[in-house]
C-alpha cells in the first residue's frame, strides 16, 4: 500500500510553481492529491455503511447504541491513530525489516504538507487522513460481532487500545517496511492488514462474551433488511476509495484496473452466495446477499492490483461460497456473531490473501501464509487478553435484565423508535427504577 506508483521528480516546490507556473508535474501532484483526498473521503463514508448494516442486522431496541458505538470508534480511531499509530505504523526507513518501529508521538509537518518520507506524490496530510480512516475501519469491524451485550464503555476502551497499538503494528510489517516487506508478503489494500486484524478481535470478542439471550434458541432476526441492505450498497461503493485510493495516485491504468477488480469481486461473491444458499435453503436470503457482496469485497482486497478481471470473479466467487461455510461453522460453535464479521472479514481476508499467491507469479504462496499466520498469532492473543482484562476491570457484559431491555434504554436512556417500545409502562418503569 505504500509503494509510489509516480517518480520523486514529479514534485515540485511552491517556490518553484510561483516562479514558473503550473507545469505537468505540478498537475499530476494535484491530482494524485485531490485523488486520494476524494478517496479518503469515500473510506470514511464506509462507516455510515458499517452503521446501517449493524443497525438493520440487530434488534431495534439496540439502535441507538449501535450507532453511537460507530460514531464514537470512528472519532476514537482517527485520534488515536493522530496521536501514536501513523508513526507506529510508518517509522522510517531505519526500521526496514524490523517488527516495531515508532517514530514519535503526534503528526505534524510544514504548512504544505510536501514531507512525506514514504509518499512523494501527495501531501503529508493527505496521507494521514487516508491511513486514518483505515485505522478506524479496523475497529469499527469488530463493533458488528459483539453487538446487544457488550457493555458501552468496555467496548471503547478495547477499540482504542486494539486501534492505538495492534492495527499500526500489524500495518507497519508490510506498509511501513518490516519484516514482512522483506519476506515479500503483498496485501494491497488490507485483506489481512485491516479485515483480518480486525476479524481476528471480533472473534475473540465474541467468544467471551458468549451468544446473545435465546440466539440458538428461539432465534433472533435483524428488525430492518432494507437498512442492513442500505449498509452493504454504501459499504461497496466506499470500497471503490479503500481499493482505489491504494494505489497512492491517479495513475490511469493502475487504479482503473484495481475499480473494475473490486466491482467484479464483489458482484461474484454476491452472486456465488446467493446462488449455492438458494440450491441448500430454496429460499433466496437477502442476508446472505449483502454478506456475499462484502465477502468477494474482503477477498479481492489484496490482490485488486495484480490480479486480472476473470481471476478477480473467480476469487470473489470463492469468497461468497467460504462466507457461508463460516457463518454455519460459527452456529455449530454456538459464537453469535450478529452481522456475520467472522466470516466476512477474518476467513474471506485470509482466503484474499492467499489468493494472491496462488494466482499471481509475483508471490509466494509461503509469503502469503505467513502474513496470514503471523497476524493471527499477534492479533488473536492480544484481542483475548484485552477483552479478558477489561471484563475483569469494567465487566464485559450488561446483566441478562438490561439484554431484554434493550441497550438503548439500558446504556442511554432512549429510544431509536418511538412507538416501538415492547414493554408495558409499569415493566418500563420497574426496569428505569432497577438500574
């Protein structure tokens, strides 16, 4: 992801500009720049699909928490990352080959922004701002998996620790240079380096915490497909500035081959889960739809660069076929994971990055295995110890009362719905005057 696709001399100096006006190089500056700004913007647009989609696939009484959960981890996410994870993530190059490098806390340089050691063809800033919304990307993931019973305050303060130092750290072996740049790993746009990692936290998470009340049981249904489908549409087009701003320019070739790959994945993955779930079910799901999109999403995202259009169906194919075998392989486990984070981005991230190598002459299939091993080995262990402690400190899960209440009334004190309050006014008065 951190690999210029333009020359250093395409810069030029804002003195050299005002002496000699605008040349070729200063206009591919700026639209390298306005690229990935635009681009930056269409990651961050992805959270209001990751809000939609969690809402819609949860129960209504829940609503209002969901989605503070995902305004407040993108807000968490982009700080943090301000403060310790972008020179966590990109140290310098004197910590090529290494697992840790930090370069200082904070992000700052001159007025122009024109410094940036890694990236030649745009500002500084805008490199931050696009590496912010990836870091928040991979916290919000985990927000789905652990939804209507984590307690509030548990949850952000695992997402802002996992954000601060897990994400940068796996972000700088390959990104920043380290010691899986050198083994010759690839993951273009974060199959592993973002879904992973926080596929990885998500299942930790929802395994500690256990299934929600009745979940395989009498079951439990999302309250609004039309939002959780809203959600995946937005989610897929933001995807078109995670992929496509990856390529760090507006190089013509580069990033429309990466846009038509990521359209492909996702229309196959779609496709493939809808078409094998109706042959198993006779029904066509539209739950797994939206999961088969963001499946074939997940899995194209580390070779959307390398691979060709027709391997680019069959990858996101075979992505939307493995979300299914994940989500049924949870419900034999009993680990609720309510919008299907699991399977979606830790199996079809890890399935996308090995991918590559099979299908790619430019990587070994061992590199891959290895980005995919050592994530897993860093990722999981961490997220479980983080999980297990702040339970022990903070508690991790809301009593069984407050469940059946709901979260928003439980943790905030009011409703997404008005009208569609379940209990009687005496239930609702003895549950407000109980907690």
């Amino acid at each position: 992801m951190r690999t210029p696709l333009i020359v250093a001399a395409l810069l030029a100096s804002s003195a050299a500009f005002a002496e000699d006006g605008p040349t070729a190089a200063d206009a591919m500056f700026t639209a390298n720049n306005t690229w990935m700004m635009v681009s930056a913007f269409l990651v961050f647009l992805m959270h209001l699909g990751f809000a939609t989609l969690e809402s819609g696939m949860t129960q209504a009484k829940n609503t209002v928490n969901i989605l503070f959960k995902n305004m407040s981890i993108l807000s968490i996410g982009i700080l943090t990352y301000a403060v310790v994870g972008f020179n966590l993530m990109y140290p310098g190059s004197e910590y090529a080959g290494a697992f840790f490098g930090f370069a200082g806390f904070g992000v700052g340089t001159d007025a122009a922004g024109l410094t940036a050691e890694y990236n030649p063809g745009y500002t500084y800033w805008t490199d931050f701002l696009f590496q912010a919304m990836f870091a928040a990307t991979a916290a919000t993931i985990v927000s789905g998996a652990v939804a209507e019973r984590i307690k509030l305050a548990t949850f952000l303060a695992f997402g802002t620790i996992y954000v601060a130092i897990a994400y940068p750290m796996v972000g700088m072996w390959q990104w920043g240079g380290g010691f899986l740049a050198e083994l010759g790993f690839h993951d273009f746009a974060g199959s592993t380096i973002v879904h992973s990692v926080g596929g990885w936290a998500a299942l930790a998470g929802a395994w500690l915490l256990g299934p929600r009340l009745n979940r395989f049981d009498k079951g439990i249904h999302p309250h609004s497909l039309p939002l959780a489908a809203i959600g995946a549409l937005l989610l897929w087009f933001g995807w078109y500035g995670f992929n496509g701003g990856s390529v760090l320019s507006a190089d013509p070739g580069a990033t429309s081959l990466v846009v038509v790959n990521t359209t492909l994945g996702a229309a196959a993955g779609l496709m493939s889960c809808v078409l094998v779930t109706w042959a198993l079910t006779k029904t066509p799901d539209l739950s797994m739809a939206i999961n088969g999109s963001l499946a074939g999403l997940v899995g194209i995202t580390a070779g959307a660069d390398l691979l060709t259009p027709m391997t680019s169906v069959v990858v996101g194919g075979i992505a939307g076929v493995l979300v299914i075998g994940g989500i049924y392989a949870l419900e034999k486990l009993r680990i609720d994971d309510p919008v299907g984070a699991v399977p979606v981005h830790l199996v079809c991230g890890a399935w996308g990055t090995l991918a590559v190598g099979l299908f790619s002459a430019e990587v070994s299939v061992g590199a891959q295995l290895a980005g995919i091993a050592a994530t897993g080995a860093f990722c999981l262990p961490i997220a479980l110890v983080l999980f297990f402690v702040l339970g022990k400190v903070m508690g991790l899960r809301v009593s069984e009362d407050e469940e059946i209440l709901g979260l928003d009334l439980g943790e905030h004190g009011a409703l997404a719905y008005t009208g569609l309050q379940h209990l009687t006014p005496k239930e609702l008065e003895a549950a407000v005057a109980a907690k």
